[in-house]
C-alpha cells in the first residue's frame, strides 16, 4: 500500500505547506488551505498519475526529454537500481530535435522551432486569439506529417472544425490533426496513452485551456490556482517524459492578473505572452521565457477573416497618423531582439486641478516614468511639480528598451513647453540618474530603420567614454552628452536645414 502524502494548498494563490494553516502565509487570505492527497495520485501510476512506461511509447528522444526524472533518464541510475549522480562527460550535447513551427514569425520567437518533449505556455486575453494562432500551429504541423491533438475544453469540436475550415483546412481530405474533448485530467491522460501507444512520428498536444482541466485528486474548482498547478504539471510531466510537446493556453484577465498562468511559469520550458495592440486588429507574441531560445524577439501578425497573417511594415506600427503636428511626441527606434521598431512615445503634460497629480502610463513601465520625471526636474530643470502627466506609446505598442529613455523625457518636455519636435528627428538615448545620456546599443541597425522610412536627423546619448557611432547615409547625427542639451537640440533642429516630412 502506497504511504500516506498529504500536501495543503491555498485555493487562492496556490501556495503549499505540509500543514494546515489558518491564515496563507503566500496571499495572507484566511480558511483557504484546502487537503490534497498526494498518495491517491501516485498510488498505481507513479508520480503524477502517469507510469514510467510511457516514456518508451515514442521513438524520438523521449530519455532525453528536458529537466526529466530518473525514470525518464535511465543514464543515471546504476546497477543497483539506484539514483546516482552522472559526469557531465557522460552527457550527450547533441542539439535536440525541433518541429517546424509556421509562421516563420513566431518559429523565430521561439528560438527556431518547437522542442520536443518541450512544454509551451501561450497565455493571453480572451478573444485575442490563441485558439486561432494554434490551430493554424496546428495545421502547418499536420500537412507537414506531424500529429496534433487538440484537447478540446473550451469549444465544442464542432466550433474547431469550423475555425479550422475558415483557416483553409479541408478535413474531409487532409487527415492528422485530432480533437480530444475532455476535461477530467486522469481520463485525458488515459486517453492520451492509448492514442499514443506505439506512436512513432512525433505528436503536438494543444490544452485548450489549462483553466477548463480539472484533476479528480484536486479539491477545487477547474481554473482555481490548484487545480492549474497541478493539471500543469501533470502535463509537463507527460510531455518530458513521452518526448511529445504540449502545448498550454492560459488565460489573462483584461487587467493584467496573470495568477493562474503565472504559476505555470516555472514548470514549463517556454512562456509565450499574445497580446493584441490598441484595440485594432494588430497580434503581437513575445517570449518571456525561452529555455530553448532568446528571449525579446517579437512576432507582429495580422487577424485576418481567414487567420493570422504576417504583416508588411510592422517596423513603423508604431508611428500615429498625425505625428508631429502637435507638441508631446517623440520617436525612438527600439530593438526586440534582432527587430528594429520605430515607437512614437506620446506625452501630454497639463497643471493639476484637482488634488494630487495624476500620472497615467501606458505601454511604458510607470515607474521608469517616475524616474525621468525627477531626472527631468533635477537636471534639466522642469518643473513638473503639480502637473497631471499622461504618457503613451502610439499604436498600443510597448517599450522596454532603455534606449527610449531620451525619447519618453523629449516628449514629456515638448508637452511642457508646448513645443514640437519636427517630424524627422529620431531620439535615441538611455538616460542615467546624474543626467547624464548614453549610446545605445546597436544603433547602427536603428538609424538605418529610421533613415528607411524619412528620418533624416537622430540625437543621440554620446557620453564621455562615447564610441563614435558610424555614419548611416542621409541621416545627421547630434549627439548630446546631458539630457538638458538633448532636449534643447531635439527642438533646436527645427531650425537648422534638415525640415522635411518623415
Ligand atoms: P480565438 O482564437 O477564439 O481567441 P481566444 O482563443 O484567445 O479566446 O479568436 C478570437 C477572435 O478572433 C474572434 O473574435 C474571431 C476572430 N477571428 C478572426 O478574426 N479571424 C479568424 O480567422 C478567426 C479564426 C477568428
Ligand atoms: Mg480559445
């Protein structure tokens, strides 16, 4: 008889103790520790309610699928039986096996193709179509012969045979991609094994969504924190150890709580965030984690009537219409990964009438916001004190780069002073707490995009230290060392030859 485990989670965050408690330490909510059984779910099956035995029903890597266990990893046990450390000597290098991913966008988001054996996370907001992206993931892997099952928790299979034939399936005469529509975790499992048995060829498995399973061995609802810890796991596991990728759909709220997909974080190998822009019909997704590939690289697509397309001038996606008419815009060039974009960074500052100032930003970190405002008072001379302060990325984009430093602060100060930059000046420049502004990295391949699409001035951080940044034809470069000289250029060059439109 299998001993007795029993584990206490907190139905609201998902944190875990050996004990019961009253109040969670994790969320500080009281009476939400709830009993789970461990030894019930490891009794016949092994960890997780799935054998060891699975591992061997595929011929394509399976022992040497990512993380693993022992069992999934016969290398490191020994003669006796038992777990033993391995030399790395005794490790193979070799490169694991990636399935084609199509579109070539979001192969290159996820470092150039699917793992196998790896475990995906595609989170986002409903609606903004992540069903959609992995049915058309789906299709390009079953013409190129490679099995998928959609686990089907969310839609009826008839709602995907209609999504897939408006993505130009035929499913009358092309064959391969299966619907699983079940939602209870062990029968799931159990169906699983039985379709994969003796299976060769690799097989995609697509959970849509983590937030419908529910396991018989959790007591919670389906979607509640402990409920998602485990059904995710319990398919990280199966995917480890069978060697066939799966795929998980998590689902954020509209404002931005990523609970249940957050704990899911850790246990799977890549994070995949879709997220719309601005309300149009503009898809972005990026890496947030890739143990498989960079992460940064972003892929910009298009929500068509007949699916996802790629979309032509996404490096200017970024730019609003009526750019530069009025005061309170900059445009920086930003990198996500080996991307270039031009962002226009919007600002709007106007004196406070009511009470405490307001600050609202979007599509910018806030406090990075906060932190170029007291820049912009102390060494620059602003005064800022009192002001409601609004700003923005046009086009619903979003900037991490430090690169946009100088362009947020422009922008902020043009607002202030009421003073537009002219249409063709490019700000390029991370801002340090002394004033001081610095080169950014990669700025050749940036001022290149910039001088594509009409820039023909760019301020850039120079520094002391500052590396002479080459020249890009058609395109003048100025370069301040203070961020009080940078803004007053950045105004300045309306003055001087370079005028024209972008
Ligand atoms: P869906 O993939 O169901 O979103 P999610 O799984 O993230 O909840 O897609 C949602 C929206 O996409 C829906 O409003 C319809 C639209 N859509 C298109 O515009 N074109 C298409 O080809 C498809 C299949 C959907
Ligand atoms: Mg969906």
């Amino acid at each position: 008889m299998a001993k007795k485990t029993t584990r206490f989670y907190c139905k609201g965050c998902g944190h875990e103790e050996l004990r019961w408690m009253g109040q969670c330490p994790g969320c500080r909510e009281w009476n939400t520790f709830t009993e789970m059984n461990l030894s019930k779910a490891s009794d016949t099956k092994g960890s997780r309610g799935f054998s060891a035995k699975d591992k061997k029903q595929t011929g394509f890597g399976a022992g040497a699928a990512t993380g693993g266990t022992a069992a999934a990893w016969p290398e490191a046990v020994g003669p006796d039986g038992r777990l033993r450390p391995v030399p790395l000597r005794k490790i193979s290098s070799a490169d694991k096996k990636r399935l084609p991913v199509e579109p070539a966008e979001v192969a290159n988001v996820m470092g150039g193709g699917l793992v196998e054996g790896s475990v995906v996370l595609l989170g986002g907001e409903p609606g903004v179509g992540k069903s959609t992206l992995l049915t058309g993931l789906g299709l390009s892997w079953v013409r190129r012969d490679i099995r998928v099952i959609y686990v089907a928790g969310e839609e009826s299979p008839s709602q995907i045979r209609m999504r897939a034939e408006r993505l130009g399936f035929k499913p009358d005469q092309e064959d391969g991609f299966e619907i699983l529509p079940e939602v209870h975790l062990e029968t799931l499992l159990e169906a699983l094994r039985t379709a994969l048995e003796d299976e060769k060829r690799p097989c995609v498995i697509i959970a849509d969504s983590i937030q419908t399973l529910h396991s018989e061995h959790i007591d919670a609802y389906p979607g509640s924190p402990t409920q998602i810890k485990y059904c995710g796991g319990v398919l990280a596991d199966f995917a480890r150890q069978t060697g066939h990728p799966v795929f998980l759909v998590g689902h954020v709220t509209k404002s931005g709580d990523l609970a249940g997909p957050k704990l899911l974080e850790h246990m799977v190998d890549t994070v995949l965030y879709f997220e719309g822009s601005g309300g149009g019909a503009i898809r972005m997704v990026r890496a947030v984690k890739n143990r498989f590939g960079t992460t940064g690289e972003l892929a910009v697509m298009e929500m068509r009537s007949d699916g996802l397309a790629p979309v032509d001038q996404a490096g200017v996606l970024f730019l609003s219409g009526r750019r530069g008419v009025e005061p309170g815009s900059a445009v920086c060039a930003v990198k996500n990964g080996s991307r270039t974009f031009l962002v226009e960074v919007q600002a709007l500052v106007s004196s406070s009438r009511y009470g405490t100032p307001q600050r609202v930003v979007q599509g910018v970190d806030s406090k990075r916001v906060g932190l170029l405002c007291a820049i912009l008072e102390k060494r620059a001379g602003l005064d800022l004190g009192g002001c409601d302060i609004f700003v923005k990325v046009a086009g619903g984009g979003r900037i991490d780069d430090p690169g946009a430093d100088l362009a947020i602060m422009t922008a902020l100060a043009s607002s202030l002073r009421e003073r537009p930059v002219p249409l063709d000046t490019l700000i390029l420049g991370e801002v340090g707490l002394t004033g001081e502004v610095r080169q950014v990295a990669d700025m050749e391949s940036r001022l290149r995009e910039a001088s594509r699409h009409g820039f023909g001035r760019a301020i850039l951080g120079g520094g002391k230290s500052g590396r002479k940044a080459r020249q890009v034809e058609g395109m003048e470069m100025v370069v301040a060392t203070s961020v009080e000289e940078a803004v007053r250029l950045a105004f300045e060059a309306r003055g001087r030859k370079a005028g024209g439109g972008a």
